[in-house]
C-alpha cells in the first residue's frame, strides 16, 4: 500500500528494468477518433494499418498526449459525444495515466511498479523522455531554418552568435567591397597633373603682394612726381640767377641765397633718385603680371585639389582593400569555431553542418540529397534525440516504399527504439488494424483479408 511519505519522498524514478524505453501496453479511450484501443506491442514495429478516418493517427496522438506534456495537446481531443479521454502507457517501469475534459483540464499521475505515485510526474516523463522524438520522417519534411533549428536543439550547439557575427562581417565586407569598388572608379576617374605644385596658390597672399606693389607704385609716382617738382624750381632758381646777374649789384646777396637753395636742392634731388634706385633694386613688380598670375591661380589650385583628391582616394582604396582581407579572415576564423563545434559534438550522422538558414551533408545542401539520404539523416535525428521512454511514431508511413521503409526499421531497430507507424491498408505487414476507432480482433483481420 502507498503511503503517504512514499509519495512526499519520491523525487526520481527506480532502476528500470531492461523493458524500460519501449511502450509495454497502450490503451487509450475517446481520445479524437478512437473509441478504445489495447494494444501491446511484440518486439517488432507496431505497424497500424487500416482505412482513411478509422482513427490510425489517433492511436499515434494519443502516445504524444499522454508523454509530451500539456502544452502539446490541442483544443478538441476528446471525442465527440464523451466528456473525458483517458491514455494509459505502461513503460515497463512506470504506468502513465493521463486524463484529457472537454473544457481542457484533465489529470497527470506516474506510477512506480511498486505503487508508488510521483509529485511531478511530467518532470519524471521529461527525464525518462528528453527530447520526444514522435515522427522522426518529419525532420525531412522541415523548412531549411528548422531542421538547423532541430539539429541546434539536440546537439546543444548555439550557432546563433557565430551565425549573427558572421552576417555582420559578410555585410561589412559587402559594403568595404563596394566602397573599394566605387574608390577605383573614382580613383581611374580622377586627373593627375604631373607640372602642378604640390599646395594650392594662396590668392590672400598675390591680393597682399598687389597691395604692396601698389603701394610702391605709388611712392614712386609720388617720388618722380617730387623730383620733377624740384626739377622746376631748379629751372625757375636758374631764370632767377640770370635776372639776378643783370642786377649784380642789385642783387649779388641773392645770388649767393640761391646759389645755397641750388645746393640744398641738388642734395635732394640726389636723395630721391637714390630712393628710387633703391625701390626699383628692391623688385618691381608689375600689378598686371600680379593680376595675370591671380587670374591663372585657380586653374593651379584645381590640378592641385585634384592631385590631393586623387592621393586621399588611393589611401582610402588601400585601407578598404586592407579591411576587406581582414574581414576575409575574421569570417574564416568563424567558419573554424564552427567546424571545431561540430567536430566535438555528438552529432545524430556524420557529415552534417548547419547554420542558422540551411542544413548541408557531406557539403551540398540536404534539401538536394537523394530522397533515400534524406530519410536516412532523418531517421537518425529522430534516434538521436530521443529519450529512454520515447517511441518513433512515423505517420503516412504509406507514402514510403517497401525499401525506404525497410531502411528506416532497420535504423530504428539497430538504434534500440521502438517503432509505431501509420499505413494505409490492411496488408500482411499491419500488426494491428484500426477500424472505427477500435482495434479489430485477429480472427476478425484475418477474415477480412480473406475477403478482400
């Protein structure tokens, strides 16, 4: 009898026995279109055969009910016309009993072989289930993006941050090629004059030099303008001593007055010439060859621009080309993680990579592998991830082949699992047949066989 401290205590599920991991017994009762079903399985496939609608996927759904927990039971499990739907899994070591209302609520009990019930029973199912692998067919059928997502799950591998830093170097390298691109067309497109200087004309510094010249000009108008002033007071003096002399006596002590301006005169007569000497020896500098030369300076400072245009450009070029081999090596060094991840991890075949997008084999994307390779590497995803207690539950087992289907058992015995599959028919290879949502007695298989 179980008591209550045999329930508070039991925190983990005993040592099973060798029977443990394949279902013993299923019964299941309204749950969709099953009616009641007992089935016990051989040691050979559960193979459900039967008609389209006689509840075949039901009996399947009913394993994913009882084991998957209740976040994978859908609205509108019960059958129609009962309140209540009961699955029954017997484990080997654990009995399951799930109960499923109409309004969505139900029961979960776990069951030891000696009696005892469990506190968490789904947390028990969880570890005896792991990842439960119901259809392991359905891998093949994924998108790309979710068998990637299927093989992260079961591997632990994360390629998530890889895959993201990956796709960033691959854009920054798209957008350095493209800007590498762009920089040699503007490069080719760019001038080069080979007589320009290598700084731009300073057009302030002519307009200043103007100015100065101006103002020398000036001064020297000013100076010869003085000189010729001189020149005529000096022609004035002269008339001044003739008249003078024909006044001697008159006018002797004028003379000598004149004769001293006369002097005085020279001397700075001489002075500005010399002044003007020293201007002229100082440079002179035309204001229309400055004007010429300010007028030609933009044509220089453009060849100039476009010379430094053309060097700033080239510098650039080099650093995008530099960046863009470093990106080259940055996604390489990624790639490298990857296949160091994949190498030390425990992958379901060999040969597989993946990243966030699509799923390669032996390096050609899986999607193209032949049909028999995709069932293959599916098959063997689906062993991989399965727990102790989790059975390989293959729907539309119909659609595969006498060969593909016998490729897939083999796998899936060699593996060590359990195998339930949904045919269409009632052929020699069905080992129990749903009709009407019950399982048709042998005597009465055998006697519709003969009939058909």
């Amino acid at each position: 009898m179980t008591t209550e401290t045999q329930v508070a205590e039991a925190k983990a599920p005993p040592a099973l026995p060798k029977t443990a991991g394949r279902i013993i017994e299923l019964r299941a009762s309204n749950v969709k279109r099953v009616k009641a079903v007992a089935i016990r399985p051989g040691d050979g496939p559960v193979v459900l055969g039967g008609a389209n609608g006689a509840g075949k996927s039901s009996v399947l759904d009913s394993i994913w009910y009882a084991l998957g927990g209740k976040k994978g039971i859908p609205e509108d499990v019960v059958r129609h016309g009962a309140d209540t739907a009961t699955i029954e899994l017997d484990l080997g070591g654990l009995l399951v009993k799930r109960t499923i209302t109409r309004k969505g609520g139900g029961t979960l009990t776990v069951t030891s072989s000696d009696g005892t019930k469990y506190t968490s029973p789904q947390t028990i199912i969880d570890q005896l289930v792991g990842h439960l692998a119901f259809d392991p067919l359905a891998f093949a059928r994924m998108s790309p993006k979710e068998q990637a997502q299927t093989l992260c799950d079961i591997t632990g591998l994360d390629f998530g941050p890889l895959d993201a830093q990956r796709e960033t170097l691959c854009q920054e390298r798209l957008n350095t090629g493209r800007e590498a691109k762009n920089l040699r067309g503007l490069v080719k497109s760019l001038p080069y004059h080979e007589d320009a200087p290598s700084d731009e004309v300073s057009v302030a510094d002519l307009l200043e030099q103007r100015k100065r010249a101006e103002a020398r000009a000036t001064d020297r108008r000013r100076m010869l303008g003085r000189v010729d002033a001189y020149r005529e007071a000096l022609t004035a003096a002269d008339k001044e001593i003739v008249h003078a002399r024909l006044q001697i006596e008159q006018w002797q002590k004028y003379i000598a007055q004149y004769e001293a301006e006369m002097v005085r005169i020279n001397k700075n007569i001489a002075d500005l010439l010399a002044q003007v000497k020293t201007n002229e020896d100082a440079g002179h500098e035309d204001v229309a060859e400055i004007d010429a030369k300010i007028a030609g300076s933009e044509a220089i400072n453009q060849q100039v621009r476009e010379n430094v245009a053309l060097a700033k450009a080239t510098v650039r070029l080099m650093d995008s080309e530099t960046r863009g081999k470093d990106l080259n090596l940055q996604i390489q060094a990624v790639e490298e993680s990857k296949r160091e991840m994949l190498a030390n991890a425990q992958l379901p075949i060999a040969g597989l990579r993946w990243d966030s997008t699509h799923v390669d084999y032996k390096g050609s994307l899986l999607c193209n592998a032949a049909q028999s390779e995709q069932l293959r590497i599916s098959t063997a995803v689906g062993l991989h991830q399965r727990g102790t207690a989790a059975p390989l539950c293959i729907r539309e087992g119909c659609l595969l082949d006498e060969e593909h289907l016998a490729m897939v058992l083999r796998m899936i015995d060699e593996g060590g699992a359990q195998a339930w599959i949904e045919r269409v028919g009632t052929g020699a290879e069905c080992t129990v047949i749903i009709e009407d949502g019950m399982v048709v007695e042998e005597d009465e298989a055998e006697k519709e066989q003969g009939d058909g």
